[in-house]
C-alpha cells in the first residue's frame, strides 16, 4: 500500500501526521523579499537549494530575479541539471575519481558550472580531470570566521588562485565565504585585502559570494560581496525567529503533529519525533515551537515521539487526538526526512512535490 | 543521473562517501548473541525493525528465533505485511479516521496484529474501528519510568483493561512497557501489581513485554516480562559501547566520510554532516566516533560538513582525501537517511537492500 498523498483542494486538517506542509503565500512572500533586498542594494541572488530541495521552489526563485543556483552536492547538482537548471555552483570540495569524473559529465551539459576549492589537494584533483576545451570555474573558499572550510588568509588565496590560473582546464572565477553571524566587518576586509593582492599580480576576481540566512538582510554591509547565497530563508523556522530574521508570519514551513498521549496532566507526546523534527537544536534547549500553546516546551525527542511539557502553558493545553503545528527549529533538516512535500494556501493543498534531491547520495 | 550502487564484490573503499555500510559478520552475530540470550531466559524475542527498515534483516532474526516483529507505524507494518511478516505489534496509539481504516486493512490480512493503547480516547477509536468477526488485538501501555507514553499505575491498566474487554472487536492481550534505563527492579513491581489487580477481575494477561537496547542483557531481571523488544542492538552504536552492551567488535555500521578540507592544522572537516550522522547526541558532547584516530573529536555538524578538532589526537591525523569510519552516536536515525543500505564482509560489498520502510509517512 502507498500513502495517499492528498490532492489539491484537501484542507490539510485532513493529513495524516507527522508531515510538514508549505504555505504558499509565505513562501512566495519570502522569496520576493529577499531578492527585493539583494536588488535594492546591487547583489545578485544565488539562492541555495539544500533547504528545499525541489526544482519548482528553486524556477520560483530563478523568476524573482535569482541569477542560478547553489548545490552542496554533484548530486543534488545533477538533479537540479536534469530539470532544466544551467546555472549551477556547487559550494563542497569535489575529491576522488567517482565524483570527479561525474562533475566532469555535469559541466559538459549545463552552460554555468563552478565549484569551490580550498586546497591544493582539491586543485589537484580538479586540474587533472578538466581541460582547456571544457573549463571549470573555480571559487577559492575562505574562512572568515566560520570556522568550517576555507583558506585562513588572504595570501593563502593567492597561493592557490595561481595554481588555479596555471592549471589549463580551470577558470578562476573569484573568493567565496560562508561567514560567522556577525561577521560583516571582517569579511568585507577579507575581501578586500585578498582582491588587492590579487589585483597586484594582474589576477582578476569578478565574484565575490557570501552568504547565510541568519544574517541575510546584513548583505548590504559588505559592500565588496557581489552575491549573496542563502536556503533557510525560503521556508524560514525557529531559528530564523530568533534571529530577528523573519516574524511569525513568515514561517513557512510547519510540521502538522497529533497529540497521541497525554499520561499525566503536564505531559503531552506528540506523534512527531527525531524522525520529523530531527534532533537539530540550533542553540535551542527544546525542540520545536508549538503554534498557539504559549509555554508548551518539547523536551525530548525519540525517533517518533515528542515529549512536550505542558506545566509552563500560559493558556490551553492540547488534548489526545488535537492535531497541532510545530514550528521546527531548523526547517532544511526537516526536508531531508520527507520523500514529498505538500503545499496549502490558507489550510487548502495546493500541490504535492516530489523533495526531487533528498536522498541522492553523494 | 541514479547513483551506481556498488555491486556484490565491490571494495567498501571504492564507494563514493558519506554513505553508512554494514557489516554482515557483526549484524549475524549481534543478531544470534542476543537471541540466544533471550532463549537462554526463557523470554520471548520481537525485534523492533525501525533500526534497519529493511525485511532481509527482519527474516535474519527471525530465523534465529524471533516470535515476530515490533514496528512505530502503520505505515512501516504495511511495508513489513507486503514483505510476508505475519506477527507484527505496533508500540504504537493509533488515532484519527485515515489511521484507524489503513489498520483495518492490515488485521484483515496477516495473521496476528497488535497495537499499544494508554488512553480511553486511544481505544474508544480502536473500539469504533473493530468488531468481533476480526477482533484486534491490544496491550496497555505503561509509563515505568520512562516518562513517554504509558499509563501511570497499575490501577489505570485495569481500567482501560475492562474498556478492551467490554469491545466486541478488541481483544486484550496483556501489557507493555518501555522502561528507563536501569529500571527492572520497577517494571517487574508494576508487572506484578497489575498482573494481581487484573487476576482479581478474571482478565488474564499472558502477554508482558518490555523492551529497550540499553538494558538488553539485564531482560532476566524482569521475570515476570514475557518477552523483550530491541532495535539498536542489530547494528548496535556508540551509545550501546557507552552502555556497556556491545564492543567495539559489535559495531555493524559505520559511516563512511571523506576529509574534504583541513583548514588548519588542528581541524579537519568531513563530508558528513546532520544529513549523513543526525544531530543525535544522546548524551555526547559530539557527532561520532572517528575509528583509528583516538582523540579526534567531531565537533559540529551542519548540513554536509562535519568540524573534527585534531588537537586531542593521540597519534595520526587524517589527510585531505582520506576515507574515514565514524561510527554514529545513534544509528537507527542514520538508517532514516539512506534508500539504500550496503552491506560487506571483510570490506567487500555483500548486498545492497532497500531501506523499505523508510520514508513512509505514518
């Protein structure tokens, strides 16, 4: 037997739980925001489709202005080629001969491909499997205080764009960054610094990309960036909140939960566990917001149970069988976990996607 | 573009990261050691599939002796019934219309179903659901210490007991319990307890089952439990060998992950993130263990990176490009991520088996 996944028209009170569902209206409103943002100040728009997945959300960006997208994955990439997308930056280190050799067949079809790179063991690896025919563009990561990937200074740059300018398959396209929240000031002197010292040996560095949802609306104050990457953005979550990001009314995505127990009068469990909400904290102590009961606090997640104390509700409290609506702490988790994702506008599905890049392995 | 799953006879080294891979060797002897434990007390054995998701490993156990399998969903027993399972208990309250009738369908075509209840709201669904042309079977759920679902005392197991009984289309068939760690000594007390409260209203409860992979081999100190419900114990993870129920000898998965990038001399960083090992800390204070270089600590996930801190490494340090083993915190949420499983022996593929229940929505 299949899920009947619910047509269009169905209110979405009708949806068996756990299942996230998208509001049309938000997400069109977050899509048009942002990029009204980027435009206003000069950037392009290279939204990352980690969050969503699906090439439908990613055709709606595209028409609102975005100049193509951002993949972590040749995978996702692939899938993302596959309907239609030509514009494609896939922001990992691309290592070893099997995914090699598939970004080379990907570059070959699409008319924009471009990956980063932050050692000279990833050059490597690209330089010999690229030639002149068909080159590679090439983005030099740089940590800026993420402290994730990246070269750690300027000079570190330059060393690896000249080996990037010498390999005859590879085209150095400029600097990358995924900054620390916060971290405006010092990825602006990062960029600049680094494009001076490129400049003095005649290397050109026409991008520029930062990116991060957390501290999106801050693009403008690196004014050295020319684009800006970001996924979260488009469906919003908790963690957004928090970060004075987006308001309420702009999360998108909300995980649709049914209260399965109630074993004592301050202890709820819903049927959406680690396996739905995933266990992302994101700084967080509990996990998950649960709209319209004040005070209710999801302390514990097993793989499909969510414990949910109800002893600091300000007003109701959930009863057995009252569906209910979680606002995930980190919504790009959440799509990972679905094969498909239903969208409604004010309550009413409006269309079921296939999450086309969950599940591709590598 | 599909992936190419590697085929029989494949080196494990040649799989494209991060992919989780089992080993079959450890899977048959976890599998034959823990039933032979259960055999040796004189308990019944019924696997919980949500750590594996896949009906091969299912008949593994099941040959070795299982009475029949222990599912979270529905929609998982489905998958498990088209498969050939015959005996499968959903630990699970099964609410609302859409649910109720998919259950239905389910009793009228295998052989023995079974379902947890801990409210009269839970079974006066169940009661409106079934009738006695083919009754469904129940156990009351009870809360002895794990603070999730379950009945608080023993006295409310009896009054939900009477309400199965009084319904033509439900059948009692005894009690279950998901324990705290370290809680015999209070579940073989509440066993009891209800066991004398029911036996003085005639209502016999042949079936007491308790369960968790934590406490595994402390089963025979609950003797008045007829039978143990166990997942993690198939593959078994870095919280058993924090446990004490395994060791390091024990480990059928492990994840697989490349370093992508080494920034620093004292960081390294892996491809995979949240997305390949979960955000499951289950107690730690990182994401995994990284097999053969002691000391190594990952740090921090994000989606597809994971942060591992050299600095504590007691010996060598892995280089950009090296394949390594995590060995995940959790694994039956790692299963969750993956369509497909890969097995080997000795490090050379085995099989590769869809992860079938996967992905199913409820």
């Amino acid at each position: 037997m299949t899920y009947p996944w619910p047509d269009e028209g169905t209110p979405i009170d009708a949806i068996s739980t756990p299942m996230p569902v998208i509001d049309e209206d938000r997400l069109a409103a977050n899509i048009l925001r942002a990029q009204s943002y980027l435009d206003g100040h000069g950037k392009a728009f290279r939204p990352h489709i980690k969050t969503h997945k699906i090439p439908a959300i990613a055709r709606q960006q595209l028409q609102a202005g975005a100049i193509g997208i951002n993949c972590q994955k040749v995978s996702e990439a692939e899938v993302f080629a596959d309907a239609g997308f030509d514009d494609i930056l896939i922001t990992y280190n691309i290592l070893g001969a099997a995914k090699l050799s598939r970004l080379k067949a990907l570059n070959a079809r699409i008319g924009q491909l471009s990956v980063v790179a932050d050692s000279a063991a990833t050059i490597a690896g690209l330089a010999g499997t690229f030639n002149a025919e068909r080159p590679l563009s090439i983005l030099v990561e740089c940590d800026t205080g993420g402290k994730r990937c990246g070269v750690q200074a300027p000079e570190a740059v330059l060393e690896l764009a000249e080996k990037i300018v010498a390999a005859p398959g590879l085209h150095f396209k400029g600097i990358l960054t995924y900054p620390a929240p916060g971290g405006a000031e010092k990825v602006e002197s990062f960029i600049r610094e680094t494009m001076a010292l490129l400049a003095e040996k005649g290397i050109d560095c026409p991008v520029r990309s930062s990116g991060g949802s957390p501290d999106f609306f801050s693009a403008h104050l690196v004014p050295s960036a020319t684009e800006h990457r970001a996924g979260t953005y488009v469906y919003n979550d908790r963690s957004m909140l928090r970060a004075g990001h987006c308001t309420a009314g702009d999360l998108a995505m909300h995980v649709l939960a049914t209260v399965v127990s109630k074993p004592t009068a301050d202890r709820a469990v819903l049927d959406s566990g680690s396996k739905a909400l995933t266990s992302d904290l994101l700084g967080f102590s509990d996990y998950g917001l649960i709209e319209g009961y004040e005070g209710a606090k999801i302390i514990s997640l097993s793989e499909e149970h969510a414990v949910v104390d109800l002893s600091g509700c300000v007003s109701g409290r959930p009863e057995i069988g009252d569906v209910v609506k979680v606002v995930p702490n980190h919504t790009c988790v959440v799509s990972n976990l679905f094969d498909r994702m239903v969208f409604h506008r004010n309550g009413i599905v409006t269309r079921v996607e296939d999450v086309a890049a969950r599940g591709t392995v590598w």
